[in-house]
C-alpha cells in the first residue's frame, strides 16, 4: 500500500479507536478489545490526562478568547467536531441495534446518542449567543 495511504488510515484508525496490529491468520488489521479491568484503566487514564491537561486549556482559553467575537471560532469547531462523532455514534447504535447485542449496551448507546445531540443544540445556542453579545445595543 501506498505510504501516504498507510498514514490517512493510521489517522483515520486513531480516530475511531482501530489500532494497526496484525491478526496473524489472515493479516487484516484488528480493533483491540479491553477486558472490564482494562476499561476502567483506560477510562482512568483518559480523566488523568485530560486533568494534567486542564491548567494549560484554561490558561490558553483565558488568553484568547477575551470577547464574544473570539469565542466564536472555537464554539462552531467543537460543535462541528460534536456532529462528527455523533454521526458516527449513531452508526454504531444502528449496528448494535441491527446485529441484536445486549439491551443495555443499546440503552447506553441510546443514551450517548442523545446527550450528543443536545449537546450540538446547545453549541449551537452559544453561537448564536455570541452574535447577539458582540452586536452593539440600541440606544
């Protein structure tokens, strides 16, 4: 395969949670499974990193977004980036839902489906909320 092609899927498989590895009998890359103790450790991973990670985000967010206009920007992407994960969300409940897996697996899906998109609603409030804070007010 073609070098470049590797990296876009390299990319693409971080992304939605593949990892390139190799299944020995037939070569074809494989998506890694956790085991429940190896969740938790992910899940706890994942929080410690995004806390070491809050300090620098909140200084950065404090130094560049000093008004309603600057917000903005930064609002509409995450919204975007919401929307992605959200359609993609949606296909997995779709497949969960068409191959039969477990109830709570589907509620749980359900559920993740449905805060998403409340969420992009309310995303797409604060947008809106930074056109009206940055216009001028009538006299």
């Amino acid at each position: 395969m073609l070098p470049a092609l590797l990296h876009l899927l390299d990319k693409a498989a971080v992304r939605f949670g593949w990892h390139r590895g190799y299944d020995r009998s037939d070569d074809a890359a494989w998506r890694r499974v956790y085991s429940h103790a190896e969740i938790d450790a992910v899940l706890a991973e994942q929080t410690a990193e995004v806390t070491r990670q809050a300090p620098d985000h909140a200084a950065l967010a404090t130094l560049t977004n000093t008004s309603a206009a600057h917000v903005q920007p930064g609002v509409l992407d995450i919204r975007d980036r919401v929307l992605d994960d959200v359609l993609y969300l949606e296909g997995v409940l779709t497949a969960a839902c068409s191959r039969r897996l477990p109830a709570d697996l589907i509620t749980s899906l359900e559920a993740a489906v449905d805060h998403a998109h409340e969420l992009s609603v309310l995303l797409a409030d604060t947008a809106r909320a930074t056109t009206t804070a940055s216009s001028p007010t009538p006299p």
